[in-house]
C-alpha cells in the first residue's frame, strides 16, 4: 500500500508524521472522504472545494494547488492500483512546537491514503439500520461549525459511543433546538406521504457531497423534495428515514429510539434513490 505524504510515496510502515503535528496535538486540520467507483473519484472537485474551504476557514493553506491536489489522489489510486475504495485526504497544521499557535508550524502535512472500504452488507441496505437519538448537540458557529470538515470529531465519537452503548448502527443528531441536523457521520432524510425531506444545513449538518447528489436525483426523479427543519416527532411518523454519505452511499432506518420506521425495512423511494445512485456513481468521476 503506497501513501502519498508530503511530496513522496511511501509504504505504510514508513508513513510517519511527527508527534508534534498539531492534527495530532490539537485535531488542527482538515480532511476529506472520497469514493472510487471503476477507477473513478466521485465528485472530485466537490470534494476539493470542500477541503479547500475548509482550510481557508481555519486559515491554513494548502501547499499544493487544487490541480496539483487532484493530480496526487490520481497518482495515489494508480500506485495502488485502486477500481474501488476510498482515499482519505488529511491536511494537518504540521509540525510545531507545544504551543497553539499556527505560526510555529511553517509546513502543513499533507497525506493521500486509498483503502478498500467496509461498508455496510447488501443486506443492510433491504433491512435498514437501527438507530438511536443522542444527547450530544451538533455544535454551531466558530470553529466547531459543521461546514469545516475539520479533525475535530470528537463530538462525532461521543456520538458513536452513545450509538454504541444502546447497540445501534447509527446515531442522529440534534442541535440546541432540538431541531434534526444529520448522523454521526452522514446527512439524514425522511420521506412522507412521498415527499423527501432533508434539514438544512444551516441547523447543523455537513454539506455532504452525497446529499446534494441526492437532491439533485430525487429532482431528476420527479421527487418533490424541500429541505426543511424537522423534529424526531417527524422521524418517528416518517414512512422512510434513510441516511446519506461517501461512505454509507444512500442506507435506510429501520428502526429509530425502538419505533419501527415505516414498513420496517428500506422503502421503495429509499431503494429507488440509492440504485439511481449506484448508476449514477460511474458516470460522474475524475480518472
Ligand atoms: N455529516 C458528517 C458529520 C460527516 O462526517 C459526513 C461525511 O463526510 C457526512 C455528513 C456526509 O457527507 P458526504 O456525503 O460528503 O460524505
């Protein structure tokens, strides 16, 4: 396994970053989670948009250009001869002293990493996920804005350990309002009376990559779609409740805080939405 870091491919036992790389002393960075469908990167540039942004949010810049960028995760998929996976993208402040401060790191770590992804069993996807509401509150503004993909997930974790705990597959989130805002990991929708919807963003979700590609399907399906605040009263009385990411691709809930969502199993918009998407996955990639 080749791993592009810091300007040179090297192999996993040699893939070393400092232990004064404040990603590691502080989680001061960015990153990025990419599919690779049939030698593909989906959504290549949305991704790097993202990351991008993020870096400018937390004022830390990336040493390689956004051509430059796309060229290394190319190369990296080649090196390892990758048709199908994932590349982690991580942009650390880099190496500094034990002090905060950002200037003290002159040279961002950048590493490109490809794996094979452990996704979800096919049957997963017919069945659905159980998953259960958490305590922890989607963080809003400043640094912990949902919109910087940063290396601060641990609020996430907290998530997943609460998910954990009650056996679940999955956690939803809300935010101080106790308004819907995404899962542990992914964007979150609901669909009722054949209706789709998703929350904004602004409430506190990710702009996941997956998710707008969802809306942009459920628009070229003839679903009617409006992004809108919902509570778990709307969740527990949805029809269909699927979550959407990079990873998880389009999965439904079967079963949220023990009612049973709908038929109890992926319903059929869920189901239609997460073939479109699988078609859809090949076509839309930069080689
Ligand atoms: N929400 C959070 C907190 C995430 O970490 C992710 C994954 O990147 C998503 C949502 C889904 O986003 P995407 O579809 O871009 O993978």
């Amino acid at each position: 396994q080749w791993i592009y870091l810091d300007g040179e491919f090297v192999t996993k036992e040699n893939a070393k970053v400092s232990v004064f790389d404040h990603g590691f002393l502080y989680g001061d960075g960015i990153f990025e989670g990419i599919r690779i469908y049939e030698g593909n990167i989906f959504k290549c540039d949305e991704h790097l948009e993202r990351l991008y942004d993020s870096a400018k949010s937390i004022d830390l810049v990336i040493p390689l250009s956004f051509e430059e960028m796309r060229e290394v995760m190319a190369e990296t998929i080649r090196r390892n001869e990758m048709r199908n996976g994932y590349i982690r993208l991580v942009v650390s402040r880099g190496a500094g002293n034990l002090g905060l401060d950002p200037r003290r790191c002159p040279k961002p770590t950048v590493l490109v990493i490809v794996e094979q992804l452990a996704i979800y069993s096919e049957e997963a996807y017919l069945k659905g996920l159980r998953a259960v509401s958490v305590s922890q509150r989607r963080n809003l503004p400043d640094a912990l804005n949902p919109k910087i993909k940063s290396l601060n997930y641990l609020n996430n974790i907290l998530v997943k350990i609460q998910s954990n705990l009650a056996e679940a597959d999955e956690a939803i989130m809300l935010n101080a309002q106790g308004y819907v805002t995404e899962g542990s990991g992914d964007n979150i929708f609901l669909v009722k009376k054949g209706v789709v919807y998703t929350p904004p963003c602004y409430l506190g979700a990710l702009e996941g990559i997956t998710r707008l590609a969802i809306i942009e399907l459920c628009e070229k399906l003839g679903y009617k779609l409006k992004e809108e605040p919902f509570t778990m009263h709307d969740v527990y009385i949805a029809d269909e409740v699927f979550f959407t990411g990079t990873a998880a691709e389009v999965i439904a809930a079967r079963e949220i805080d023990g009612r049973v969502i709908g038929e109890g199993h992926a319903g059929p918009i869920t189901l239609k939405l997460l073939e479109e998407f699988r078609k859809a996955v090949t076509q839309d990639g930069y080689k």
